[in-house]
C-alpha cells in the first residue's frame, strides 16, 4: 500500500465502518449464538454467528484489497463490471437457489450463499458514474438521461423477475445522484406524488382517492384566482359537505358533485385564458385517477393473499390480524420500546433471547439494539450512520474528479435508502419488503459489497487529484 494512499486515508469513515462491523456482529452474537450450537470449533463455524464472523474477516479482507487496487482502475474497467454483474443477475434466474419464494441465491454448499444483487449495486455504481463523468455526456440533453436511466432499467428488470422488490427499490436510489448532476427536481415531485397516489388506491375505494385528487385540483384552481378569500371560503364548506357526505356513505353523489365543480373551475381558468394551468390540472386528475383504479384493481385482483397482508400491515395495521401478518412488526414495536432508556443489557432481551421476532438476525437487526442498548444505544447506532453518511457527502464534494464525486454520492445514496427502509419497517414507517440494515444485518453479500464500497472510497479519497 502506497505511504501517499496509508496519510490520506479518511479515518473518519473507516472508523465508523469499523465501529459499526463490530457492532454488528455483537449484536448478531446476542440474537443468534445459541441458534443450533452444541460445541466445538466447527460447530461454531456452522453457527450464525460464526458464519458471519467468517463474513467479517473476509469483508476486512476484502476491504483492504480494494484500497490497495490502483484507484484508475474502477474507472477503467466500469463498464466490465457493470455488464458482469448482469451476467450474474441472468445466471442466477437459471442457476440460483429459491429462498423463500425468490430466486436470488447461488448456493455453494456449506451453507455458503452470494446474491448477485448485492454486487449489482456497486457495478452500477461505478458505471453511472463512469458515463456521467465522460465529457460528452450532460444530464440536460434528453439522450443523456435515457442512458444514465437504463443503467437502472437493465438491472432492477432482471431483479423484479427473481422476484425480490426490495432489492429492486435500492436502485432508485441513485436518482439522489441523478439530481446532484441536474437531474430535474420535477421528476422527483411527479415520482413521490405518483407513488403516494399508488399507495392510496391499494387499501381505499378509488372513488374516495379521486374525490379527493378532484379536491386537490380544485385547490391549484382556486389559488391562481382573483379574491382567493372568497374563494377559499366556499372551497371550505364544499370540503365540509362532502366530508359529512361520506360519513354518510354518499361518496358517489359527492364524488360527481366534486368533478362537476372541478369541470366548472377548469372552464373558468381556461376563459381567463390559463390554458396551460387547467392541462396540468386536468391531465394530473385524470392520470391521478387511473392510477389509484389500476393500484386497486391490482390489489384486489393481482396480489397474493400474502403480498395484500404486507401491504395491509404498512397501511392500515389496525385492520391486520395480529397473530399473523403483523406479528412481526408488532413484535418489533415491543422489543424496541421495552429497552426503554438505557435498555436491558447485553444479553439480557427477553424478545431478542426468547426469538420472538422472526427474522431478527437479519432484516430486524434493529430490535436488537433498542432492547438490549436503549434509547441511548439507538441513538448511538444512528449518530454513527448519520455521520458515515454527512461525512462521504463532504469527502464527495471535496473531490476535483467528477468519476469520484458521482461514485461518493452513489455510497451515500445506497446506504441512506437501506438505512432509512429498514429502520423504517422495524417502526412500521415503510412496508416490510426484506432490505437489510448495512453492517449489522446478518448476510454475507451484504457486508462484502459495502465493504467494497468504502474500501473504493477511500481508495479514490486517498488518491484523489
């Protein structure tokens, strides 16, 4: 290793990534350890929390592989990279293991398993910020951005057919790249505002979810209009009416008076010649509208008993059968909050030593620390994550090359939409689609690949001219 590559080193994060390995595996300790081991070196080798040990070395190992690689490497061979990973995303729908319903696992024996996945977020990565770092390439020309979108496109496709949408959604991450390179903000305001549309159809009659787009759109209308307030005022009392209107199940009468008054403001603006204003009002209505029946329709006529069960969890928990679909989040829920302040002690969680969240070594890491560590120890693991993050983000704005300030963003990218679902499902915040917790989470893939991730970093870091 280079002296010039050991003194510029970014201690901080390597620091943080150390704290947060170790931390890790003491806590997969706490979960798993008395999981199947009955004593001796070998069956603490075949044991979770030998096997992630093992994952660990080799992760360190690995870690300190990528800093030595000569940093114009990663550029160099981005797009091999890139298209291996492709390969294996084809492979392993022919090859690889099923894993409770997906297929997204090559099985080596031994209990030894690597998930493709995992190591199409970093090949991406580093493509994407390989082409928007080229010099002919500009986010601003609508060629650009096609391209820079399929880079998502090609492997989050191949990841849908395993099928595992978890993993699928990592990949929108890196539109937070996208942006910082000019990426209009537009396109994320129409994706958050489609994606709350969806979520809205899947569990409420699409009747109420128009009515309500209807009232959002009569809303715009009436702010770009003269004497707001008088306006506003009977704005007031139609909402008032129609909500007394469907309290008393007169959804649909409401629903056709609501269109019609929308119809009304929309004829109104466009004599006074807002053309412009009522086609985006109406256009965001109507495709509004079809998607909350599509959402719906795919809920009730789509959808597996099981999938409906996660989505009813996330969205409507009260209405899930507590014994079954949302015993886990309700489980989760306790095990966080009886840690109280200072938690139970090492060791010492009833719900962590007694397994009574499933999953919890892996996707429910996170019970782990609340009970055991406390609202201290929670908001310790969070202050780490959070200044992993803050830092990457001023080790990328610090780089003079545009390859390694798109490549840092990507690992911040990543890693906040990890950090931010799975914390999310363990509080029922975000739906439980199976995204581990970076670090912590048992899972070789996992931990090799974000260990690849940093070690390129601060290769890159070290190197950076």
């Amino acid at each position: 290793m280079p002296s010039r590559s050991r003194n510029n080193i970014d201690w901080i994060i390597l620091s943080i990534y150390l704290a947060l390995v170790f931390i890790g595996w003491t806590m997969i300790y706490t979960v798993g350890y008395g999981e199947g081991y009955a004593g001796g070196f070998f069956a603490f080798l075949d044991n979770p929390v030998g096997k992630q040990l093992i994952w660990v070395l080799i992760s360190l190992a690995v870690l300190f592989i990528s800093f030595s690689i000569d940093a114009k490497f990663w550029r160099t061979f981005a797009n091999i990279i890139y298209v291996s990973c492709l390969v294996l995303l084809v492979a392993v729908l022919i090859f690889g293991k099923t894993i409770k319903g997906a297929t997204s696992w090559f099985d080596f024996g031994g209990g030894i398993t690597l998930q493709p996945s995992e190591f199409a977020k970093f090949g991406t990565m580093v493509a994407l910020a390989s082409y928007l770092s080229a010099y002919a390439n500009n986010l601003k020309t609508l060629k650009s951005k096609l391209y820079a979108i399929s880079f998502l496109l090609a492997p989050m496709l191949l990841i849908l057919l395993q099928p595992d949408a978890g993993s699928t959604l990592v990949f929108l991450s890196f539109f937070i790249v996208l942006y910082r390179e000019g990426f209009s903000g537009n396109v994320f305001v129409v994706g958050l505002s489609a994606a709350a549309i969806l979520a809205a159809g899947l569990v409420n009659p699409p009747p109420l979810v128009v009515l309500a787009l209807a009232a959002i759109g009569a809303f715009f209308l009436i702010w770009n209009t003269n004497k707001r307030l008088y306006w506003f005022a009977g704005f007031i009392l139609l909402v008032t009416a129609g909500i007394i209107g469907v309290k008393n199940e007169q959804t649909n009468l409401i629903l056709a008076s609501a269109l019609s008054i929308l119809t009304g403001l929309c004829v109104f603006q466009w004599v006074k010649k807002k053309q412009r204003l009522v086609s985006l009002v109406a256009g965001a209505v109507v495709i509004g509208s079809v998607l909350a029946i599509a959402s719906n329709f795919a809920y009730e006529h789509i959808l597996k008993r099981h999938q409906q069960e996660r989505i009813l969890v996330w969205l409507k928990p009260s209405e899930a059968d507590p014994q079954g679909a949302a015993y886990n989040l309700n489980h989760s829920k306790m095990a966080i909050a009886s840690g109280g302040l200072s938690g139970k002690g090492f060791l010492e969680g009833s719900f962590t030593q007694g397994n009574f969240v499933p999953e919890q070594i892996t996707d429910f890491i996170f019970c782990a620390v609340g009970e055991e560590q406390g609202f201290i120890g929670t908001i310790f693991i969070l202050s780490l994550f959070l200044g992993m993050m803050w830092r990457i983000i001023v080790v990328a704005e610090r780089q003079r090359s545009d390859f390694n300030r798109l490549y840092a963003y990507g690992v911040a990218s990543v890693l906040f939409i990890h950090f931010f679902i799975n914390i999310g499902m363990t509080m029922g915040l975000m739906p439980i689609i199976g995204i581990p917790l970076p670090f912590l989470s048992k899972g070789g893939s996992s931990l090799l690949v974000f260990s690849i991730m940093i070690g390129v970093l601060l290769k890159l870091d070290a190197q950076r001219t």
